[in-house]
C-alpha cells in the first residue's frame, strides 16, 4: 500500500513539474513574441517620427523660400514702380521744356528787330522834321543849306544805327573791284583810275557781319582801247 503511494505521488509530482516547465516554456515564448512585437512598433514609430521631422523640415524651408521670392517679386514691383514714375516725370520734363523752346524761338522771331526798330523810330522822327520843310521860289539859300545839313545829319544817324546791328555800308569808290562784294553793271573807258577799278558807285552795298546783305552795284573803270 506503502509503495503504490509512493509511486502516485512521484507521478504527480512528475506531472506537475512538467506541466509547470511547458507553461514557462509557453510564457517565455509570448515574451519573446511580444518584446519583438514592441521593437517592431518602436521601430515604426521612429520611422514616422524622422518622416514627420523631415516632411516639417521640408515645409519649413519651402515656407522661407517662399516668403523670399515673395519679397524679391515686392521689391522688384516697388523699383518697377519707381522708375516708371521717373520716366512720367523725365518725358513730362522734357516736353515742358520742348514747348518752352518753342515759344522763345516764337518770340525770337516776332521780336528779332525790337531793337533795331526803337533806333530806327529816331530816323522816322528825324525825317518827319526834314519833311515839314517846304522848299519854294522863296526859299533861301540859308534854308537850303540847312535841310541838307539836316539830312546829311539823318543820313549818318541811320548809318550809325545801322553799325549797331552789325550792317556795314560796301561803297567801294576807287578800290579794286571785288566781284564778292561788288556788282558790275558796265565797263567804261577812263583815265581818272587804274584799270579794274570801281569809277562809278551806282547803288552801296551793305554788309550783315562778315556776310554779304547786298552787293554794291558799280561802273567798273576800263583802259582806252588802242584804236
């Protein structure tokens, strides 16, 4: 009877340590199944982490390039806009200045002679005077001799006047005839001056400057022929 329960008892007791080995055995198994299940997971999640990071990192930067061409197109707008405004205000300048000239070139031409024209009116008076005298059978000598000296006298003023506008008179009586200066209306046979001399001043001539305003017409003297 002894033995039978001793052998029992050895029995159960191998049946319990061999129940109790195969649950650790199945245990450790899950553990093992579930640490690799959590490095799994833990590996996952850093992955998505970096990619997040990196994706938030790309963003970011394209956010700042963004804003930096942004405000390279603002600042290019602004200078656009500058120089446009600068070109309005140039050409309106220039037109500005445009129509000044041509009203001073307009104004040059209406009154060129202003000048000229006041010192002329003292010729006008000058020959209103001479033109109150009326010469008759009963005029003196005196009288004569007075409007010539009058005239004489209105002759230099005009002359004078004249000279201050750069006109100068060509009377070239005696001088070498100058066909660039001088017309010849004929040739005459004389002695009273050298050959191809001006004898005769039919109308003066007058000078602007060096240029020639009208040439002095003249008798161009002329040797005697030999027959």
């Amino acid at each position: 009877m002894n033995k039978k329960t001793d052998q029992y008892k050895k029995f159960s007791d191998e049946k319990d340590s061999l129940m109790t080995h195969g649950y650790d055995s199945h245990s450790n198994k899950e553990k093992q199944f579930d640490i690799q299940n959590h490095d799994m997971g833990a590996s996952e999640t850093v992955v998505a982490t970096s990619t997040e990071n990196l994706a938030t990192k790309n963003t970011i930067a394209s956010d700042v390039e963004k804003e930096k061409l942004e405000q390279e197109v603002r600042e290019a707008k602004s200078k656009a806009e500058e120089n446009w405004d600068l070109l309005l205000r140039s050409k309106a300048e220039i037109e500005n200045i445009r129509r000044r000239a041509a009203l001073d070139i307009e104004k040059a031409h209406k009154f060129s002679i202003e000048n000229f024209a006041k010192e002329l009116m003292h010729v006008v008076d000058s020959l209103d005077k001479g033109l109150e005298v009326v010469i008759t059978d009963n005029t003196d000598n005196n009288q004569i001799e007075a409007m010539q000296q009058g005239m004489q006298l209105t002759h230099k003023l005009l002359i004078d006047t004249l000279a201050k506008f750069g006109m100068q008179e060509i009377n070239p009586l005696g001088n070498v005839f100058d066909p660039a200066k001088h017309e010849a209306l004929l040739m005459q046979e004389t002695n009273d001056v050298g050959p191809n001399n001006v004898l005769t001043v039919v109308q003066k001539g007058f000078l602007i400057h060096d240029r020639v305003l009208r040439p002095a017409r003249v008798i161009v003297a002329k040797p005697f022929s030999s027959s």
